[in-house]
C-alpha cells in the first residue's frame, strides 16, 4: 500500500473534529446565548403566611444590557417573564454592562415588565462602577422598586411577606442591619443579593430563600468538568438550588453574557417560584 493512503483516515478523522468543533462553537456562539429556560419551582417556606399560599414570583438576572444585549433581546425578555403572569418579579442585578447609555436603554426596556404585586431590582457590582445618579436613578425613574439596603413589605388580606433587598457585597455597600431594621424576625423575608456566595453571610437573620444571580451558571459546563471560570463570591454556589442552614438559596444563570459570549450547556435562565406554606 502507497504510504500516502495511510494519512487518509487520519486526515478524515481531524476532518471531523474540526467540523465538529465548528459546530458546537457556532451552536455556543449564536443558538444557546439566545434560547432563554424557563425553570419552574415549587417551594415551601415555613413562615409563608396561608393567605399567600400559591404566589408565584419570576427572578431574572444578569442581562448585561449593552454587551451582547439590546433592545431587541430586551423586548423578548419582558414578553417571555410577562407571559408567566407572575404575582411579583425580582431582578438580580448586573442589568447593564458598565455604561450610563445602558443603564438608560435597559431601563426603559425594563418599564415594561408587569406584576401586581410589583418589580423589585437590586444593584450588583456592575451598576455600581457607576455613581448611583448614572447606574441607579434610571431604574427608579421607569418605576422599579429598587432596593439598596432596604426592604418592602407585600401585604394580601392582611397577610404579609418581605423583599429585602441588599446593596453588592463585592463593591463593599452590604449593610444587612439596614435593610431587616423594619423587618419583624419572624416574617417570611426573600432576599435579593447579587453575588450567592454572600449566603454564608446571613445566617442568624431567618432568611427564608436568598434569590442571586451573577454567576452566569459558569457560561460554558463541560461534561465531567463543570463550568470553566466561575467569579468571586459565586463559587460555592454557582447555579441552582441550594439549603443553606435554614435558608433556600437559588442562583439564577442570568439571561446576558460576559465575555467570551458563549454559552454550552448552560442556557440563559427565567426562574418562576411557586411558593406554599406549611
């Protein structure tokens, strides 16, 4: 047999891995980025009042409006999470990259999303490269509750639950004393704090479910591997459900990208919570 016969298996065989390659590398780059899961839970919360057994609240996170993220994704964002009618909806900060024009455009975009019992955002550590006039206000302004070391009360026929809402703990503007101060201790409380990792910070408060976001879920899981680069404070908790001490925690996978701006087996996320009480 001629000698060059030899290499045609093997030339066929790299042939095929770099079709492949090609593929799934194309399959990150533009069909999973943009093939939004909607993850449905049920939990149980054991100070959830009676009356608001049944509630159902949509989290999302980490668009990162202004990188790889526009009006367009914006658009079909709010229309999947309204379509869920959910009861409340929490946004879980790193809404916008790092940009004043983002902050705006993500904003108005943001307006649209409906709950009657109300649309509550937090800041993560990307709002806050910002002054809270460029990164913060635009939010307040198209009618969302944000809260920064605060909290608000949901009150149905005298029943009531808490958002609580943390300010980034990587940017140093945590103070979990500020945002309970109002809170009775024995109220159902839902935290929102950007970074998960912080859910070894509170325990002793009687959080009932700690809702995150900024870890993207890792972006890129590998099989037997897991997620290839995973942030500071998202690192012990990095995508899913998790019972720490008395409290839930659930980290969102966010519906934006950082960079690289792929995703693979790993899809952006809306989460919708049922909630029942004992």
């Amino acid at each position: 047999m001629p000698p060059c016969s030899r290499s045609r298996p093997l030339a066929a065989a790299l042939g095929g891995l770099a079709l492949t390659g090609g593929l799934v590398a194309s399959y990150a780059a533009v069909i999973e980025p943009n093939w939004a899961e909607v993850v449905r839970l049920d939990l149980v919360l054991p100070r959830l009042p009676r009356p608001l057994d049944g509630m159902t609240l949509a989290q999302i996170s980490d668009l990162h409006v202004g990188h790889f993220f526009g009006p367009r994704e914006i658009a079909r964002a709010v229309t999947a999470v309204n379509a869920l009618q959910p009861d409340v909806t929490v946004i879980t900060g790193d809404m916008f990259h790092d940009e004043r024009e983002e902050a705006v455009l993500c904003a108005e975009g943001l307006a649209a999303l409906r709950a009657p019992l109300g649309v509550y955002a937090i800041m993560g550590n990307h709002e806050r490269r910002l002054p809270p006039e460029e990164g913060e206000w635009p939010f307040r302004h198209a009618g969302l509750t944000v809260l920064a070391n605060e909290s608000h009360e949901i009150c149905v026929d005298g029943a009531s639950l808490w958002i609580v809402g943390l300010d980034d703990p990587i940017m140093r503007r945590t103070n979990v004393e500020r945002a309970l101060r109002d809170v009775p201790t024995d109220a159902c409380k839902v935290l929102l704090v950007h970074e998960p990792d912080y859910a070894d910070q509170i325990r002793g408060h009687k959080i009932d479910l700690q809702l995150s976001g900024h870890t993207h879920g890792g972006q890129i899981r590998l099989p037997w591997i897991g997620p290839l680069l995973l942030p500071v404070l998202g690192r012990k908790y990095p995508m899913g459900l998790y019972r720490v001490a008395d409290t839930w925690v659930y980290t969102n996978r966010g519906l934006g990208n950082n960079r690289p701006p792929l995703r693979l087996n790993c899809r952006p996320e809306i989460t919708l919570f049922t909630f029942h009480a004992t």
